[in-house]
C-alpha cells in the first residue's frame, strides 16, 4: 500500500508517519529514493505504526522505543525510566503551580523591574531537564549501539565459523584430490609391472 493508504488505515497524521520512518522505527518494504511518501508498505506495517503512536503518547523517546524494539527485553527498565521522568515532571509542575500561586504579580513598568523581581526569587525547583542536558537520549542511544556491537559480534561470529567451515571443506577436498593423485602415481608403475605384455 502507498504512503496515503497507510496513513488513513493508522489513522495517523502524514507527519507522524514521515517522522516515524525518517527517525528509523519503521522502513518501508519498497523504498523509493528514500523518500517516506513514495514508499510502499507492507500490511504489518500498520500494526507497527500504532504500536510507535501508542508508546509516543505515553511519552516514551523514540530512541527508548528504538531500544525496545531492537531488544524487548529492555521492557521493563525503559518502561520504568519513564514512569519515574513522568512522575518527576509531575512532582516539578506541581511545585512550580505552587510557586506561581504564591507570586504576587504588580504590574512591572519595564524589563529592569521583571528582572529584578525574579532574580531576587528563591526557587528551589530544578532547571528543565534540556536547559542542563542539550543530549537526554544519549543513554538510550549508547545502549542501542551497544545492542547493535553485540549483534554485529554475533553475526561476524557466525560468518567466520561459516568461512572456516569452508575452507576446512576445501582443504579436505583438495587432499582428497592429493591422495587421489598420490594413489594414482604409486598404483600406475605397478600396473604396467602386472600387466599382461601382448
């Protein structure tokens, strides 16, 4: 199905999609110049799609639902990752409406005023977590490239037992070839010797 179709059977907007296959969660089953709207995609395709949305509005980080689908094992601990960071952003908007309710607000009559309002504030809330980490997924990426090392381990694992099986084929081949050559040259003279002269 096109681009169109798979956005009207997820009942996703076109942007969600695009961003979904730009950000490498779901790939298209024809690429077309790797471009998300002319792609084709698969029937499962769909089922992916509102699994991705789903776990989006419960505000899990793509890069958290990269992890889980390259390792679902990893389930539990970024589901718990992300419990802990919503109730955190609970518990800082909660003391932050706290904070607001408490200011008593005059009517500032120019920029020194506000600044010099607020930065006499005590407010001990702590800054937005992007004002102090400009990277927040990073851990979750490390842990994907890790998953990624690991599997390009196995794999290369796998082709090098595959290249040595094979060539252990080749090299009996070839000293079965040997001993075949060998036998030759050791049973020929004594053929000649045994056999009947005309």
């Amino acid at each position: 199905m096109n681009f169109t179709e798979v956005c009207e059977r997820s009942n996703l907007p076109p942007e969600a999609v695009r961003f979904y296959v730009e950000s490498k969660l779901l790939a298209p089953l024809y690429p077309r110049r790797n471009i998300p709207d002319e792609g084709e995609y698969a029937d499962e395709d769909i089922r992916l799609l509102n699994a991705i949305a789903n776990l989006r509005r419960l505000d899990f980080s793509i890069d958290s639902i990269r992890l889980v689908l390259l390792d679902q094992t990893k389930m539990p601990e970024v589901t718990e990752a992300n419990h802990s960071a919503l109730i955190q952003v609970i518990d800082i908007s909660r003391a932050r409406l706290d904070q607001l309710n408490k200011l008593e607000l005059e009517d500032f009559s120019g920029p020194e005023e506000v600044i010099d309002f607020f930065s006499s504030l005590s407010i001990d809330i702590p800054l937005p977590r992007r004002d102090v980490d400009k990277d927040e997924g990073q851990k979750t990426r490390n842990e994907i490239t890790e998953r990624k090392r690991e599997i390009d381990e196995l794999l290369d694992s796998l082709n090098n037992s595959e290249r040595k099986r094979r060539n252990l084929r080749a090299a009996l081949i070839i000293v079965g070839l040997l001993l075949i050559i060998a036998l030759g040259w050791i049973i020929a003279p004594l053929w000649m010797v045994y056999l009947p002269k005309p």
